[in-house]
C-alpha cells in the first residue's frame, strides 16, 4: 500500500541565534519578479518538457549572490540547451499543483546570472504562476514555541525511531558519494517501514557567521530533501507535505567558535 510520508526539513546553524524566528527568516526575502520583457524560450524547445516539482523553499533559496553550482544543487540542471560556459541565462520549467486533485501547472521560471557568473535576477513569465509559487511557498507553516535558550522548536517534538546522517565538504552544500549511499537508504527505509513523516536537518560547524551558516544549513537541507523527494516519489511513497522549520539542537561535536569540524557539518535524517 502506498503511504503518504510527510517530509518536513528542518535548517540548523552550528552557532545559537540572536533572537528566535519563525521559518521564513531564514529564507532571503527577495522575490522573483514577473519578466516584462518576454525573454522565456517557447516550451517546445525544453529538453526536459515535463518540467520538474521542486519544494517551494529550495525556489526560495535562489537569491541573488549564489553561484552556479549552488543553484544547481537546488533546482537541478535547467530545462533548456543553455550550456555553462560564458551563458548568463537558466530557464526551468517548475510544476505546481492547483489545488485541484492532481491538476498541476507549468511555469517558466528564469535565473539570469552576472558578469561574475553570480544570480543576479529570477523571474517568472506571468502572474498566475508567481501567484502559485507563494501559495507552495507560504503552505504549511510549521508550528513553533521558543525554548528557554530562546530557539525556536516544533511543538510536541517526539523521539525518532531511526536516524540516518551524513558529512559535507567544507563550505559545501554538494552531496557527496556517502550522501547518495545513505539518502538511498533513508528512501528505501521510507519505501518500506511504517513511517508518518521524515525530518531533515541541516548543520555546519562553527568557522562563519551565524547569518552565513543559516544560509548554508539551509541549503544543506534543501539538496537532502530534493534528492529525497525525487526518490520517494519514484518509490512510490509522495509527500504529504513540504516545509522548512528550524530546531534548537546542539553541535554533533563541541567546538569553540571558528572550528572546522567534519562531525558538525552533516545533514540528518529522522523517521517518526
């Protein structure tokens, strides 16, 4: 029997928070505007016509400053012949359900990059489509409280019956061949234990700032959770929903600040 397992991940930053904040605080909050001049190739052209379902956050997380392979890591190759050398535009198609049943959208979505090959703009090709992707983005939101060392953490947060977990390179987001072996575990676990939901969390260690490493976290936890949807989803085993929280937890390893430590710089996944 299919089961619907809902996938919630959760950025975490190695150093504590100057004050406590709600999910979307950690999200840049530069929006992609609707494009006023047209410049989307037509969708017959696409290589990959189908288009792909992308979590809202990881869409979000596409904001001015970020390189190439970041993007990369959060949207997948563009849906386009657009090459990477010398190119200064990436054109997806990004689907998005209506809200009724199974019917979905196609959507243009465009990342147009600077002379140092950093984004620089993103952009959708009409309203309907930026209207939709708010609606991904905004729905669910998790249910939070602040703790006594004032970090935000789900309400009525429970044990997890397995963890799973996994390194990053330094200052890298880009999983490695360890990360694909055991996100693979993580699906075929999902694929066949009685599971509800599954928590993604994303770690650095404590060299960078806080605001940095919040960035990081997050798109450590974005590329863990794209690479799962796409296999639960080919597993058989669809999202109930997607969101991004943030917990209150501790480093893997105690370190003082400005310490590179590969324990501290993980992503971990818990089944409930």
């Amino acid at each position: 029997m299919t089961k619907h397992i809902a996938l919630i991940a959760a950025t975490l930053a190695a150093l504590p928070l100057a004050a406590p904040a709600f999910a979307d605080d950690i999200l840049p909050q530069t929006r992609a505007q609707v494009a006023a001049d047209g410049a989307f190739p037509p969708m017959s052209h696409a290589t990959r016509r189908q288009g792909a379902f992308v979590p809202a956050t990881n869409i979000a997380l596409v904001a001015p400053g970020l390189k190439k392979s970041e993007v990369y890591t959060l949207l997948d190759v563009p849906h386009f012949h657009e090459g990477l050398i010398g190119v200064r535009t990436w054109n997806y198609i990004l689907n998005f359900y209506t809200g009724h049943g199974d019917e979905f959208r196609q959507c243009q979505y465009q990342i147009r990059y600077d002379s140092h090959v950093r984004v620089a703009s993103t952009s959708w090709k009409d309203a309907d489509c930026a209207a939709l992707y708010e609606q991904a983005r905004d729905k669910p939101k998790p249910v939070v409280q602040y703790i006594h060392d004032q970090m935000p953490a789900v309400v009525n947060e429970e044990k997890p019956i397995k963890t799973l977990s996994f390194t990053f390179a330094f200052n890298k987001s880009d999983i490695n061949s360890d990360g694909h072996k055991v996100i693979a575990s993580a699906i075929e676990e999902a694929a066949h234990g009685s599971y509800r939901r599954i928590v993604v969390s994303g770690f650095t260690d404590t060299v960078g700032s806080t605001n940095y490493n919040d960035g990081l976290a997050a798109r450590r936890a974005a590329a863990t959770v794209a690479e799962l949807t796409d296999g639960l989803t080919h597993a058989g085993s669809p999202m109930a929903h997607q969101t991004f929280s943030r917990g209150g937890r501790d480093l893997s390893v105690e370190t003082g600040p400005g310490v590179r430590e590969e324990r501290n710089r993980r992503a971990v996944i818990e089944f409930f």
